[in-house]
C-alpha cells in the first residue's frame, strides 16, 4: 500500500483547477470581475508603495508597514489572479505539479506574513497613543525592520511546514482540485493518506500564527481604548481613534475573510471559494482604499504626487 501511494505520487505530474462551478457562459462575466479587481489591487497597492516611498512625510514607522502591506498584498494576490484568469478561457484548466506547490507555498507564505505584520501595526499604534513621548524611541528603524524581517521569517517556516505536509501526501484518488487555485484543504480531499496527522499539524500551525497575532492585537487595542477614553477633548479622542480605524478595518476584512472560509465545512466548497476570494483578492483591493479615504496624510501625499505628475506633463 505504501508503495502504491509513493508510486502514485511520483506519477502525479499536473493538477486540474475547477474554479468556480458556474455555467461556461459566465466564464467571461467571472473572467471581467477578477480583471477589474485585479487591475484595482495593483493600482492602489503600486500607487500606495510609490507615495511612502516619495513623500518624505511618510517616513514613519506607520507608513513602512503600511508600505509592506501593499507590497504583501500585491505579491499574494498576483500569485493568485494570473492563473486563474487564464482558466476562465483554458479548456484544460491544468496546472503543473511544480506550479501548484510554488502557488501554495507563495500564497501560504504571504497571508501568514500579513497575520504578523497586522501584529506589529497594532503594536505600533499601541506605541504612538500609549506611549507617545517614547514613540520616536521604541519605533526605531532597527526595531521596525526586525518586525518586518520577522513577519518575513514567521510566513517563511510556516509556509514550508504547511507545503513540505501537504505534498509529502499521496495523491491516489484523483488529480482535480475543487478550487480556483492549489489550496491545502481542497488537496486533502485528493488524497489516499492517513489525513489525522496532517491534520493535527495544521491546526498546531493555526493556533501558532492566529493566536499569537489576535492576542497582541485585542491587547493592543485594550490598553488604545482605555487610554483614548481618559483623553478629555472630545477633537483628541476623535483623532486618536481615527489613527486606529483603518487598521481595525483591514484586520476585520481579513480574519473575518478566513475564519468563515476555515469554519465553513467540506461540504459546503463553493462557500469556501467565495471565502477565498473574499481575502486573495477582495481584501487586497480594499486596503489601500481603507488607508486613503481614511487618513488624510494618504490623501494629502497623493494630492501632491498628482499635481507633481501634471506639472511633468
């Protein structure tokens, strides 16, 4: 038996991605809707970096998070959008082996790194209104590139952990995924292999990366709250929480995204995929939108780069 499941392995060399069980001539209507939002990530993520990184008024520990957000965002949902935009239009709908773990890993690696660097922008604000006269001192740039190269390193291990089990299975059963890219759960379902093992790891890997970063941001905005309340002026508690809002917006969108698409049973798969979509795509277009229409700092530096643009024109 084992070896007929590493014979079957090895023999597996391609995946076929179902995507989204719909009749063909919605294809086009889906295909429009992935490249609409698609090509909104990558304008308002592309044009978030360009403003940090122009605007020397965002040189602050804020807006270098905020700067690797739009790039994790970018990154994860290009390793997504692409590809299944092609099967919209493909009759195969294949995807290599090689490709389907590179898009698992990538993707895996990116959404834990996001979970951490939310984290760490809850701490940041935690800093900037409980501590605002030490701000300057305990926001260093080495403590902010640790924090990021952390979130790097934390998606990292738990992406090879994650894709390493994922792959060590045997695929004996059959080679379409119910999916609209290689996702752990819909691979499980392919598989011959003993699952409980597999399975106790990734909840070990769950309770690692969601319970840490929900505790440091729920503590985070515990202590943001009890000291915004005793601020007297009702214009100081309205911008300290204003400075808030757009983070408890990207986190909400995002782990309310993915506990629904984890908490929705097997059963239910095309639930899971509107999940998926939910925080692949929908989630990486909202938040450069979010942070924008919510701080004027945002709004201020892209006014500027606008005008600076029309003036080379």
């Amino acid at each position: 038996m084992g070896d007929r499941g590493t014979s079957n392995h090895s023999e597996m060399t391609d995946f076929i991605l179902i995507g989204f069980r719909v009749r063909p001539e919605l294809h086009i209507l889906l295909f429009l809707l992935f490249l609409l939002v698609y090509a909104v990530v990558l304008l308002g993520n592309v044009g978030m970096m360009a403003i940090v990184m122009t605007d020397p008024r965002l040189n602050t520990p804020m807006y270098f998070f905020l700067g690797n957000l739009s790039f994790i965002d970018l990154f994860y949902s290009s390793v997504i959008a692409p590809k299944a935009m092609i099967n919209f239009w493909s009759e195969s709908k294949s995807i290599s082996f090689a490709g389907c773990v590179a898009q698992l890993f990538l993707f895996a690696l990116f959404i834990v790194t996001e979970g951490f660097l939310l984290a760490a922008m809850a701490y940041d604000r935690f800093t900037a209104i409980c501590n605002p006269l030490l701000y300057s001192v305990q926001m260093s740039t080495r403590l902010c590139t640790q924090l990021v190269a952390g979130s790097y390193f934390c998606g990292c291990v738990t992406s090879v952990l994650q894709t390493s089990k994922t792959f060590s299975l045997s695929f004996c059963a059959s080679r379409t995924v119910d999916h609209f890219y290689c996702d752990a759960r819909p691979l499980q379902r392919l598989s011959c292999s003993d699952l409980f093992i597999h399975r106790m790891v990734s909840f070990f890997l769950s309770c690692v990366i969601i319970l840490p970063t929900i505790i440091v941001i729920v503590v985070s905005y515990m202590y943001i709250v009890s000291t915004v309340l005793k601020i007297q002026s009702t214009e100081g508690r309205k911008k300290a929480f204003s400075t808030c809002s757009s983070h408890l917006g990207v986190v909400s969108v995002l782990y309310g995204a993915v506990f629904f698409m984890y908490l929705t049973p097997d059963r239910f798969p095309e639930l899971s995929k509107v999940a998926s979509l939910c925080y692949s795509l929908v989630t990486p277009m909202l938040n450069p939108l979010i942070y924008s229409l919510r701080n004027k700092d945002v709004q201020e530096a892209l006014k500027k780069l606008l005008e600076k643009k029309n003036t080379i024109l």
